[in-house]
C-alpha cells in the first residue's frame, strides 16, 4: 500500500480475462455477452469491457441507457465491432442517441415499441432491438399473454424499415438453486414463445437467458449466446453451486485500506457507536478508515474480517459512516498497517462471501457498493493457471 492513499479496490484485470475464457469454455458454441452494469459490479466498466473483449467478448451488456452509450464514446477505446446491449428503459429514454449508437436496446412492451419507433423516424436510422420475454421472474419483459401483440408491432415496424429484431431474450429466476422447479418451467415457457415469435417471422441473431449461474451448470440454456456479470468478476453467484476455484474462476477486486490510526486501551472501553462493543481487557484498537458511505455494510457491525499482519481480526462495534475499528489483540501493526477487507484469499484474507454472510447477504452487493471515493487501481498480473 502507498502510505498517501487511504485505502483502494485492486482490479486485476487479468483475472477478468481469465474469467472470460474459463466462462466461454463453458458455453462453446455460444457468444459471449460480459454484463458490465452498475460499473462492471462495482471494479470499473470501461477498464473490465476492454478486458473482457480481448478475451473474447462479443457482446457487452448494460442496464442503463447511459452506461450502454458511455462505452460506446471514442474516449473507451473499444472496437466499433462490439455489440452493446441496454435493457433497462423508462419512457423518455434518449432511444434516438442509442439507435444511432448501433446500440441494441431491449423492449419489454407496446410503450417501449411505440417510443422506439417515433426515435427511429426521427433518426432516419433502424433500431437495433431485442424483445425480452417474461417466462417467470415476474420483473421485466413481457408477458406470455401480450406477446403475440408485441411480436406483431415489431414485426410491422422491421418490415416498414424502422428497426431490426436482432434477439429474443429472458431471465432466470432461480439459476442459483440447483433444482429448482422453475427452472424447467421458464426454459421451456422461453422455447415456446422463441418458437411462436419465429414462426410468425422473427429471425433473430441471437437467443439467450443464461446469466452466471446457468452459463456455468445449465448447458441446455445457452441457446446463441450467454451473458455472464457476477462470475466474470470472479465470485460466485451461489455457494450452493460452488466456489469461484471449482470453476476455475479468481475474484478480481481486492479491497483493502491503511489503518489510520493504532492505539492501546483500557479493559471495559466502549468502542465506536452504541457502545455495542466493549473491550474484554486492555488491548490494542486499530482504526480502518473505510465507513458504509465507501459502501462497508453497516450490518456488518461487529461480524466483518479483516486481515491484518496476517491475522484475521473483525469489526469491533458499528461501521460508521467513514471509519470502522478492529481489535488487534495486544498487537501494534503501526498506522499505515494494510487492512485487508476482501481479495482472492491467496494471503489468507477474507472474501468477498465472507463479507457476504457477515453482513446476512450476497457476494454481488459487497463488491457493487463499494463507492466511488474508494480509487480503482488496475492491475495486470498473470496467475499459475489462469490461463494469462
């Protein structure tokens, strides 16, 4: 750690194209979506979409309008070649400037199709569309018994030339539990209503539902292509289908910070807010100046870890907004000491998962929340068998 920052997220982007080539040897005869939203998950969207394309990535895959065109713009440096593809819309969504961004932009609906549509005249352009289909996550997309409308208002609109049906799409509901009923059931409800948009003359570049878990356990769901987000960063998207080493996936994102401050107490001291934890004997408080505005989960409040000289010490008392403690034990690292929240785990450090079940949630929020007073700091090391 330099002793002027404060603390960092290390992004090891050789990590992420390892992950994309131990994903696509998943999937072989699929394309390969990376799902960059919310930033790449939190490690940088520009930095991991340019890594992840050189590892193979045709397609990238954004929520926003306004992620989906940030990678377009010159300044991201990526190919004019890449497919990018945008799902999350609200009416008045900027559909012209991602229509002539060649910028596939999902439909869910009869509102989408029509605001689509006036953009596309208004550009002199086709849009570039997919039509996502609800086959039981019950979130986006559209229902079974609307579809047979908004297939044939697409299919209207490409034949007067002012869009191009280039996919049909859906979501899984529980991909991360292996199983599940619902599996079977929304497979089979995405074959049908793929099956009737075709026979009414759709003809798609691609088909796919396969998010991580499914890429990784459910061949029979990658169709023409997978889109991978939280296993491309190296974590799992469940323990109940394994770690990211059975996989032969490593987590990207180390987060770690120099300790503030080190000083020795007393017995019975009240330790951060609350008071809700009191030291059991004279000891020594190391102070990690990372708080729940940098995204460390409050209720992670006396349960998180913490490497520290290679011990493993935890959250004494509640995170705050900016600072959070950790007893040391009687031991006297030194401010400027690193603390390691989360890595790969080759230290010995907690994982982001570790976190995960301190805080009572999911490995995806831990690394996405962290903010953005926090600096990214890109690395690019090869691994013994990483495949870099």
């Amino acid at each position: 750690m330099n002793e002027t920052v404060r603390a960092r997220a290390e992004i090891d982007l050789a990590a992420v194209r390892a992950n994309v080539r131990a994903l696509r040897e998943r999937a072989p005869g699929a394309a390969f979506m990376a799902v960059v939203k919310a930033d790449a998950y939190g490690h940088g969207a520009v930095a991991c979409a340019r890594a992840a394309v050189e590892a193979g990535a045709a397609w990238l895959g954004t929520a926003t309008p306004q992620e989906a065109l940030a990678l377009r713009a010159p300044e991201a440096g990526l190919p004019d070649d890449v497919r990018i593809m945008c799902w999350l819309w609200t009416p008045g969504g900027p559909w012209r400037e991602a229509i002539e961004a060649g910028i596939d932009v999902s439909l869910s609906g009869l509102w989408a199709l029509d605001e689509v549509i006036r953009a596309a005249r208004s550009a002199g352009v086709p849009a570039r569309v997919q039509l996502k289909a609800d086959t039981g996550l019950g979130r986006g997309g559209c229902q079974p018994g609307d579809w047979a409308e908004l297939v044939a208002g697409a299919l209207r609109a490409e034949a007067a030339g002012l869009l191009r049906i280039t996919g049909l799409w859906s979501h899984f509901a529980c991909a991360d539990e292996p199983g599940h009923p619902s599996i079977t059931a929304q497979l089979n409800r995405f074959r049908e209503m793929v099956a009737y948009a075709e026979r009414q003359g759709v003809d798609p570049e691609v088909r796919h539902i396969a998010n991580s878990p499914a890429t990784l356990t459910l061949p029979e769901s990658h169709f023409d292509l997978v889109r991978p987000g939280i296993a491309m960063y190296g974590v799992s998207p469940s323990p109940e289908i394994g770690l990211p080493a059975d996989f032969g996936l490593r987590p990207v994102m180390t987060l770690a910070a120099s300790l503030a401050l080190v000083k020795r107490v007393p017995e019975g001291h009240g330790v951060s807010y609350g008071h809700h934890y009191v030291t059991s004997g004279a000891t020594t408080l190391g102070l990690v100046p990372l708080g729940y505005a940098d995204g460390i989960p409050r209720h992670a409040s006396s349960t998180g870890p913490v490497l520290v000289e290679g011990k493993w010490r935890t959250v004494a008392g509640r995170v705050a907004m900016d600072q959070f403690v950790v007893d040391l034990g009687g031991d006297d690292p030194g401010p400027g000491a690193e603390a390691v929240l989360f890595g790969p785990g080759d230290r010995g450090e907690p994982t982001a998962e570790d976190w995960a079940k301190a805080a009572g949630t999911i490995a995806y929020e831990i690394v996405t929340r962290i903010g953005n007073r926090v600096p990214r700091v890109y690395v690019d090391d090869a691994h013994e068998g990483s495949g870099t």
